[in-house]
C-alpha cells in the first residue's frame, strides 16, 4: 500500500549504546516522521550533533543491525521494513555514500572497487562489466581504471565511491556529506557529477550537506535537523530566507541569501535571490547605468604596510619529498609581519600544507631557510618550535587521547617545559574560556563532537603561542564551530598575534585575511591585500580559485555606480544601502 | 602531498597476466629454492632472475631501487655481525680480542645477506605484480573461504592508511610539543602512549565504518558470489607451473643427490 513512498520513517527514535555501564543512553533521533516519494531529492541540515549521519545509517538500514542501539518506531525503504531486511538484503534497493573516502574505497584498482558490489549480488560478469562502463562513463573516471583508488585526489575518490554505489542500481540514494573537505576543484567535480545524477532522474535522493550553495542547487526539499527532530521543512528557498532561525539551528545559508536578507532589513526591500545572477537582475533594478568609466577597477590599492619585525620569515624554500620527484616547493619567499593575518589559499596539492609544516620543523627545508620569531628553524627542534607556533590541523579531534579533559589540555603547555603552576593556571584560564570547567574530569572520549572541538582549541589556547597556523579548520566544522573559532582567533589577532590561515574557503579568506597568498604548483603566485588580490581574475582562475559571490556581485554591479571592493556581506549592504539612499 | 605505500604495480605484462595460482606456486618453488642452497652463486643467481622477471614485467628500476634502500639496513647488518660473531673455520684474517674475521665468515655473511635479499625480491615478483583482488581469488579457488581472503586482503589494504594515520598523530602531537623521551627503553614506550592511544582509537573508528561500507555494499547479499575477471589456468600457466617444478626437481638432485651449494663457497 505504499508503493508511492520510497522512504518511510514513523515515529523514529534511537540511542547508541550508553558510553559506560550506568551512563543514560541518549537520544540521538528523537521523534522524527519522514516520508520521501521517488525521484525526490531531500536534502538535510543541521548543526555537527544533530543526529545527520545517525539518520542517514537509519534510513540505509544499516543501524541498528550494525551499530547496537536501541530504536523506537519504524523505517521502511521501497516497501521493505528494515526490521525485518538486515543491511544485506537491502544492498540492491538503498545504496550509501559515506562521509569518509577511506572506509569505503578498498579495493586495488578503480575497477575492482565499483565492480565488488556487483560482485556481492552475484551478476553475470558481462552484465557487471556493462555497469562498470557506464558507471565510469557517467562519472568521467575511465581514464583511472587500472589505477589505485589511495592515489586519487580528493573528487576523483568521492566519484568513485558514488560510482561503487550508483552501479548496483538503487531506487534510494542516501548521500552523507558528498562536498565534505573537497577543494574547488574536487568540489566542482562532484557537483557535476550530481547535476549528471539529477538529469537522469531515475533515482531518489537524500543528502546530508553543509555547503548551503550544494543544497540550493539540488534539493527540492530541505529538512532542519536539531537533536534528533525535524525543527524546520520546506523548499530550500523559503528556508534560505530566514537567516537567523538557521544561524541559532547551527545552520549556514548561502552568501547571497544572507545578503538579501541583511538587505531586506536594513532597506525594509524584498529582495529574494540565492545565485548571482538572480541578485544582479534584483539589485541594478533601483540603480541606474553610469557610464563606461564608473565600470572600471579600482586602481590597485597600495601594498600592505610594513609592520614592525617579522614574524615568519621563509627565503627561497625549496622542498622535495623524494628525491627525483617533483618538488612540493619550488623557490618561495614569504615575509610575515608579526600580528598579521594571513591567508594562504590555493588548490589541494598546490604546496599550502608542505609550506606550513616548515614552520615547525615538521618538515626540513631541502634548499633556503625559514625562520619564526627570528630563530633559524633549522636550529631548534620540533619541540623547541612548539613554543613559537601553534597548529590546527584538520580534524584536530583526532589527536585527544587522555583520560580527562583537564589532562588532555595541559598536554601541550606541559611539554613547553612550564611550571606546575603555570600550566594549571594556563589549564584552568583555558577552560574557563572555552566553558569546559564542568566537564574538566570526564573522559573526552564520550563528549559531543561540539565539545570535543572546544577541547582541541582550549588545547592550543593554553599554549599561547606568538605564532598560530590552521590547516583548512573549516574541513568538518559546522557553523557553530567555525563561528567559535573564528570569534577566538580574532581576540588573538586583537592580541598582536601572528595568524596564518590555510584554506581554500575564499569567502572566510575575504572576510578575516588582511592579506592573501596565493600558493599554485609550489610557488607564491599572487600575495596582497584581499581586495586587489580579487580583481586578478586570471590568476584565480589558474589557481583554481573561485571568486565569493558577494565579490563577483559587487564586480558584477560596478557599471551601476558600485566600486566592487566589498569584500563582504556587511560592507556590500553598506555600500549599496548608500548607493540607493538608505530606506528608499 | 601524501606518498603511497601500494605494493601492486598495475601493468600490462606476461607476469601480470599469469595466474596468481601458478605464480604463486613458482614463487613458493623459488623461495624453497633460496632456502636449501647457501652457495652463492645460487642464491646471485636467484637474485638476478627474480629481477629480470621484474624488470620484463615493466616494474620500474626506481620501485627495485626503492626497495634495495628499504632492505639496506638489514643486509648491513648481515654482512657485519654475521662474519663477526660466527667466524667459522680457517686462518684469521683479523682478531680484535674475542673478535675474529675469516674467509669463511665472511662468505657465511655474504651468503646470508644473498638470501635475504633474494628472498624478498621473489616475494616482489608475486606481490608487485598481483592484483590482490586476483590473489584472493586465486585462494578462494584453492579452498579458502571468501571472508578470510576478504580479511587477509583488507588486512594488507589498510597497514599503509593506519600508517598514515599514526605519521599524521605523531605530526599533530609534536605540534603540541610532544617528544620522544630520551630515557630508557620503558620511557621511550611509555612516550608513545599519546600517540597509539589516539591512532588505536582512529584505527578502531574506521574499521567500525568499514564495516558498514561493507555491509551496505552487500557483503553477505543472498547470491551466489560472482567475479568480474575469472581466474583461469591457461596452457600458458601450465607450462610456467611444469617448468618451474622441473627446474625444482632439478635443483633438490643437485642439492641433496649430488651435495652441491651446502657451503656458500
């Protein structure tokens, strides 16, 4: 009787095992009612601890087979009760795309790897040979089909893995994160993938997805997830609109929609766009046409000013992982004044990583020199340089180890060598900051993911360190983190702190960066301020780089009086609001 | 920017088309081979083929090279303590107190190094060259169960990526000032406690997802299990696996019947 439905969840509760005997499970789903008819293309939002990937094993019926746990009320996928189906004999109708590359490319070769669930559901070899071709044709990988899955780059092994799925034939698709730590590149490569996917049609999707702009392209529907219920449903549109109920849900929307509603407020307009093209056509409509002249750049702003002493000094670096390969690095000089904040930004395997890992000794220069604080870091050890730099790296959750919160962030200040009562004091200021005094003896181990992450910051924060590098923080990061991250990094900007933020998000890069780098193939190929940076379209473009959509509007606008060096949503309501004449 | 740690090579090679059955046979000959024999010349000779047959398979000179490097400490280590600490018969050519260097000895630790070296490079010519999906499936057909040859197989997948995980930790806790404990051998182990609990606790975490990638890709699906290529003994194959046994047979007479290569000299 519902053979209209493809996915049916009623009265949805789960708890995963309690962490220790005696501990309350949780709720992890707490109450959700989800009906998906075919060919839809449901997407889901929500803050890190909202329960996204827990639904997504739910519906996939992988939980609670595999996962233990307790579940309440019922899902159904294409008629059958996942109860009664274990994972399984659900193979051939619901196919998962899993956040994580690693766990779920396996096999030698490209081909082996899409072939082994065809494999699994005991197909003819030549039927499976004729998916697999269609498979890696749909996708664009042909040309890596003897090659290993480990060595692709991140978008290549995120469209295998959708191809490994996609190939057994799915009536449901549950996608978790498909854009999760892609770089542009690997980014734009999905999204073609998934506009290929959509123009087929033939299946229904569910996505789980962070980036706003992904959602807006694709999902007929959106669902905001908080705790485990359904707080907000609608189209993606309607629910872009409301910018500050998702801000409190733990939710981005895209940039322009902000803009629009920034707008809309301040101007008391109804504007409603969400791509760049819809806002252009909305926002000249109140302007007039100037002439030629009012449509060019702004000549190029000046240098940046040199600060006093530098902090982080790398001259002609040269570095190679393997003699005979090509060089990661080829010849960069980088001067950076101390409290500066600097974004490094480029493609993945531009050189960005390899070129920070020098500044801490993680990595040795094989020609040049790079020195921090004015020590010659070929001098000092790595633990030396732990004193003068401090990292984030990607995932940081993955370093915490001890067996409470307080030891887990006095490691760092206790390696540096400090005084008992120093490293208390530093533990005790760094809790306090980061609002973890009450959790200071549980084991981290069995902490929300949100607070976990505060851990890893409290960590760094109690080593204080002159200098402070992030490697692509936002990878994994919904936006409550990223809002605390970026809100303490810049207390230790306002400190005279030096920040060099790695990143390949030019949006974050524009709004905190007072100057950006552009790493490409190894070597720096642009360096100033954001504004001028912006308007090197070429040389974005060879790096890869897409320019924000608050930018390329205020470009876009420039022949209707705008000058185009907004670099973000506030300081474009600003200058337009001035532009039409405030409340007009 | 990550270096890998794949064994196989995909080409397009007699050695890559032949049956990992049959290959796997002649290897095991080999190695039985390099076993028996302490003349050096034998085991050089063994050596030399198993390099031939890599460099016929279109393995690059770059992949042997890496894994002489690899195999250097080891081999130094061979030639050094082996003539030192067991000397063997015959005139000194130098005696520093207890220590005594001979002719013999010295051929003694050339000979053990030979086989070491000519062991693993027989194991590279099945490893190098072997799709492990193939391997795996060669096994399946010789009687092992699918789930151990999936295990085994997976097993070798991921010893590179938890590596890779414990490089990136260790990274990650030098950033935070972590160092080896120069102490004794218990503090040097102790040190590495934030290091192996969090790649244990990583590790743990992506086999629990690998699992579910598995499952929801069908392992265990209530069919028959298929295979996109089937292995198959060619004509080809057959000859590989009758020449080699030959050679072999060939090998144990002169060994054993005639008492040849029981010395390295």
């Amino acid at each position: 009787m519902e053979t209209q439905t493809s996915v049916l969840a009623e009265g949805l509760r789960f708890a995963y095992p309690p962490p220790a005997p005696g501990e309350v499970a949780a709720w992890v789903i707490d109450g959700l009612d989800l009906r998906l008819q075919p060919g839809g293309w449901l997407a889901i939002m929500g803050a890190s601890d909202a329960g996204k990937t827990t639904l997504c094993l739910l519906l996939a019926g992988l939980a609670p087979h595999l996962t233990d746990g307790t579940m309440e009320g019922h899902v159904v996928v294409t008629g059958r009760d996942t109860r009664q189906h274990p994972p399984p004999a659900l193979a051939d109708t619901v196919g998962l795309l899993f956040q994580e590359a690693e766990a779920q490319l396996f096999s030698p070769t490209v081909e082996a790897e899409v072939a082994w669930g065809l494999e699994n559901l005991g197909l003819p070899p030549a039927e499976m040979q004729q998916r697999i071709d269609d498979m890696l044709a749909l996708l664009r990988l042909e040309h890596l089909r003897h090659r290993t899955p480990t060595e692709l780059s991140g978008g290549e092994k995120k469209r295998l893995a959708l191809a490994s799925v996609l190939a057994m034939q799915p009536t449901v698709l549950i996608l978790d994160e498909p854009m999760g730590g892609l770089d542009p590149v690997g980014r734009q490569e999905v999204l073609d993938a998934l506009s290929r996917l959509r123009h087929e049609g033939s299946v229904t999707i569910l996505m789980t997805e962070s980036d706003p702009e992904a959602v807006a392209a694709f999902a007929d529907r959106l669902v905001i997830l908080d705790q485990g219920r359904i707080a907000l449903e609608a189209s993606p549109r309607d629910l872009f609109r409301q910018v500050e109920r998702l801000a409190a849900l733990g939710v981005s929307v895209p940039q322009l929609a902000q803009l629009a509603a920034v707008l809309n407020r301040r101007l008391g307009s109804a504007f409603d766009f969400i791509s760049v093209d819809e806002a252009q056509a909305n926002l000249q409509r109140p302007l007039t046409a100037k002439d030629a002249a009012g449509a060019e750049a702004p000549s190029s702003p000046p240098a940046p000013a040199a600060l006093a002493g530098s902090s982080v000094k790398v001259s002609d670096l040269w570095f190679w992982y393997e003699q005979e390969s090509t060089p990661a690095l080829r010849g960069v000089n980088l001067n950076v004044p101390t409290g500066q904040f600097v974004a490094l930004v480029g493609a993945n395997g531009s050189g960005k990583t390899t070129l920070v890992k020098h500044l801490n000794g993680l990595l040795r220069p094989r020609r040049g020199g790079v020195s921090v604080g004015g020590q010659d870091t070929s001098q000092c050890s790595v633990g030396e340089l732990a004193r003068s730099v401090g990292f984030l790296f990607q995932h940081p959750e993955q370093q915490i180890f001890s067996a409470t919160v307080q030891k887990e962030v006095a490691f760092g200040p206790r390696n540096l060598g400090l005084s008992p009562e120093e490293v208390d004091a530093r533990v005790e200021s760094a809790l306090a900051r980061f609002d973890l005094s009450a959790v200071a003896e549980r084991p981290p181990a069995i902490l929300s993911y949100g607070l976990r992450r505060r851990i890893t910051l409290a960590s760094l924060a109690a080593m204080d360190p002159p200098v402070l590098v992030l490697d692509e923080p936002t990878v994994g990061l919904d936006a409550p983190g990223l809002r605390e991250t970026f809100q303490w990094l810049a207390e230790l900007h306002a400190r005279g702190r030096t920040i060099l933020l790695v990143t390949h998000d030019m949006a974050l890069a524009a709004e905190y960066a007072e100057r950006i780098v552009v790493v490409h193939e190894g070597q720096i190929l642009g360096d100033g301020l954001p504004a001028g940076l912006f308007e090197q379209h070429e040389l974005l473009a060879r790096a890869s780089l897409a320019l924000p959509p608050v930018i390329a509007l205020g470009q876009a606008l420039r022949p209707f009086g705008l000058l185009g060096d907004c670099l973000t949503v506030d300081a474009f309501c600003q200058e337009y609001a001035a532009l039409v004449g405030e409340g007009s | 920017m990550s270096q890998s740690f794949e064994l196989y090579l995909p080409r397009d090679s007699w050695l890559h088309r032949m049956d990992p059955r049959a290959k796997l046979w002649v290897v095991l000959l080999a190695a039985t081979v390099g076993l028996m024999y302490r003349h050096i010349f034998v085991l050089a000779g063994l050596l030399l083929l198993a390099h031939l047959a890599l460099l016929s398979a279109h393995i690059p000179a770059e992949r042997l090279r890496w894994l002489w490097a690899r195999l250097a400490p080891l081999l130094l280590m061979i030639l050094i303590l082996q003539p030192l600490f067991a000397p063997g018969p015959g005139p000194d050519l130098l005696a520093l107190g207890p220590l005594r260097l001979t002719v013999s000895g010295l051929l003694e630790g050339v000979s053990f190094a030979l086989r070491a070296a000519a062991l693993a490079f027989v194991a590279a010519v099945l490893m190098l060259t072997t799709d492990p999906t193939l391997l795996v499936q060669g096994l399946v057909r010789l009687g092992l169960p699918y789930p151990w040859g999936l295990t085994a197989g997976l097993a070798i997948r991921y010893l590179p990526t938890t590596f890779g995980l414990f490089a990136a930790i260790s990274e990650a806790q030098q950033a935070r000032g972590w160092i080896v404990d120069q102490g004794g051998f218990l503090h040097r182990v102790r040190s590495y406690v934030p290091i192996l609990v969090a790649t244990i606790i990583g590790a743990l975490r992506l086999s629990d997802n690998l699992g579910l990638a598995l499952a929801a890709r069908g392992l265990g699906y209530n069919a028959q299990r298929t295979t996109l290529h089937d292995v198959h003994l060619r004509p080809a194959d057959w000859l590989a696996v009758a020449l080699g046994s030959l050679a072999f047979i060939g090998m144990v007479v002169l060994r054993f019947g005639l008492g040849f290569g029981a010395v390295p000299w």
